[in-house]
C-alpha cells in the first residue's frame, strides 16, 4: 500500500520555464496560454510569466500617427523604456520561452527592450530559448535580427514556433492596420476577419504537450530543436523581396526621422505623411509586382526558394511526424 507524500515533503517543482509576455490585442497571449497549459497543469513544472510593461505604455488601438511614429525605433532596435521587472537576474531557469510580434519587419519594441535590459542579459546568457512569433505573415527578417540579439546573449536558441495570418498577403494589408487602428478584428463585414485563427491557436496546446515531455527527459539540455515534426513554421520566402525592400527603407527613413527628433517629435509629423505615401507607392508596387514575377519565374527560382524556405524554417522546421502524437 503507498502512502500520500505529505504536502510539506513533496518534492519541488523539477523544471522552471521563464515566459515573457506582451500582448495589444491578446492574440500572442492567447497563443502563449495554450502552449502553457500542459505545463501548468503538471506540478512538476512551475512557470514564471514575466509581464512586459513599456513606460509609456503603447496605445491599442492605434492613432495613425503614434503607429508609424514607431517604426524608426522599431527598425533601429531602440529600446522603450520598461517598467521594473519582477525578477532580479539571480533566478536561474532551466527554458526561456520568448514569444514576440513583428512591429515593422524587427522584433517589437518590448521584446527589444527586454532582451537589451540588464537582467535579460544575466536570465539568458547560456539558457535554451523558444521563440513564439505571432503576426500578420512577415518575420523572416525580424527573426534575423532576433537571432542576432540571442546570439549577442549568448543564448542558444532551440526552438521558432511562428503563426501567421493566413489570408492572402494583400487581404491581410488592408485588414491588419484597420484592426490595430479600430481595435475591431473585423472592421468592415466585406473584408476577412484580422488576425490567426482560433483554430490555429487552439492547435497550439500541441507544442506544450511535447514541451512537457521533453522537459522532463531533460532534453532541453542538448542542442537538438524540442518541436521537430510540429509543423512548428512554414516559411514562404517569397515574401522575402517584399521584406527586404520594407525593411531598407524602414531603416534609412529611421535614420532621418531620428534625426528629427524623439518619438511624438513635431518635426517627424510631416516627414512621417511623406514616408506613408511611400510606403504606400511600396506596397503598391513591390509587394505584387514581387509576387507576379516569382510566379513567372518559379520554374528557375524553385531551388533557391527551396533553400531559402528550409533555410528560415530552422531549427523547428515544418515537418509533419509528430502530429499524431500531440495534436489531437
Ligand atoms: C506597430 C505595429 C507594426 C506591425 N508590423 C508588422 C510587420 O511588419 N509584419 C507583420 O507580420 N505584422 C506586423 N504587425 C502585426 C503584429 O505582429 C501582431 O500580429 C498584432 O499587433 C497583434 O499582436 P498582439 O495583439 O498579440 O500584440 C504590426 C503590429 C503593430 C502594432
């Protein structure tokens, strides 16, 4: 016959996951709660939410001018500045999950201030790290220039878990930036819902459930990827050229709106309405016509586009093995 551990002898949790959190809307949120869950619910796990608050806070939704105000320190991974954090650096945890949104092709401010933050820096030198993209469909860059940051910490990056929104790129361009300034996933009955979908948040409970079992046979210790065969990201490098010319030109007007002064500067107003119009031309132009010609062109891009999709898929990769096992 066993007997009940009593409570004051029962063994301490075995494993502690740091999680850093952000989220306007609650959709990263959401998707961070449903890889949470089958860690919470095993006493052998105990999970600190670390709850990101930039001072001053960043509106939801959205003005027009206060959203494209932010993209010269987006792009320029300028921190914000942060409210105190709960931890001091001295915890030790055995993950680190890092979920983040893309604001203007980099890292959102939030997570660039964190990672640049002093106790960031104590948290994650050495410790294996997941990161959780959640955004409209453009990450491959961002994802650049958060590795770089991780690797300037000397974290080793295990895991990129990435959902995206899966209406078509241009749908998703009128309905993204009419939901982040009318806070309405659906502003207009005629336009597609804003956003990833339920399901795919639902589905995401798959990547805790192996989480668990890999925390627990302490695999976390090796250097091989947690989430192999998830489906864990699908990149679609043929984005990729429209990224690159956003990403050019978010840095170069950066730099001049900069110059111009610091956020919510006079000054950036009328440089901002001319960069608008733009980015504008951009969109109009690149994105499609980006898009036309590597369709025309496929047959002679298929390999490199191959390469590079496998190439921005590590280390999760896309493939589909493991789903009977824990997507269900
Ligand atoms: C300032 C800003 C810039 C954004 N830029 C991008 C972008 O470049 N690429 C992208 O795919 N999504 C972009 N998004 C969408 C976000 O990545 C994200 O999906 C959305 O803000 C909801 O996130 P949250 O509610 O969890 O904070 C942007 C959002 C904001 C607020």
């Amino acid at each position: 016959m066993t007997h009940p551990v009593p409570e004051a002898m029962s063994p301490g949790p075995l494993k502690r996951v740091l999680v850093v959190s952000y989220s306007q809307t609650g959709q990263l949120a959401a998707i961070v709660e449903r890889i949470l869950a089958p860690l919470r619910a095993d006493a052998r796990i105990a999970v600190h939410v670390e709850t990101l608050r930039p001072e001053p806070a960043f509106p939801f939704p959205w003005s027009f001018f206060r959203f494209f105000d932010a993209f010269p320190e987006s792009a320029h991974l300028v921190p914000p500045a942060l409210a105190p954090l709960t931890l001091t650096g001295e915890e030790d945890f055995d993950l680190v999950i890092l979920p983040y949104q893309v604001w203007f092709l980099a890292p959102c401010q939030p997570i660039t201030a964190f990672l640049k933050h002093p106790v960031a820096a104590c948290l994650i030198k050495g410790k294996p790290v997941i990161t959780v993209i959640g955004c409209r469909n453009m990450w491959m860059l961002a994802h650049e220039k958060m590795r770089g940051l991780l690797t300037a910490l000397q974290a080793r990056l295990l895991d990129n878990v990435v959902l995206t929104d899966q209406t078509p790129t241009l749908a998703s361009l009128v309905t993204t930036p009419l939901w982040l300034f009318t806070g309405k996933r659906q502003a207009l009955a005629c336009l597609p819902v804003a956003g990833i979908s339920e399901l795919e948040i639902k589905r995401c409970i798959r990547f805790g459930r192996a989480l668990l079992d890999a925390l627990l046979a302490g695999r976390e210790c090796n250097d091989q990827p947690l989430l192999p065969g998830l489906q864990a990201v699908v990149a679609n490098p043929r984005l990729l050229v429209s990224e690159k010319a956003g990403t050019r030109s978010f840095y170069l007007w950066g730099k001049l709106l900069r110059w111009a002064g610091p956020p919510g500067a006079t000054l950036r107003q009328p440089l901002l309405v001319l960069y608008v119009l733009f980015l504008i031309a951009i969109i109009l132009s690149v994105v499609p016509i980006s898009l036309v010609v590597q369709t025309l062109l496929r047959p002679f891009l298929a390999k490199r586009l191959d390469k590079l999709k496998q190439q921005f898929e590590q280390p999760s990769g896309s493939g589909i093995d493991r789903l009977s096992q824990y997507d269900f």
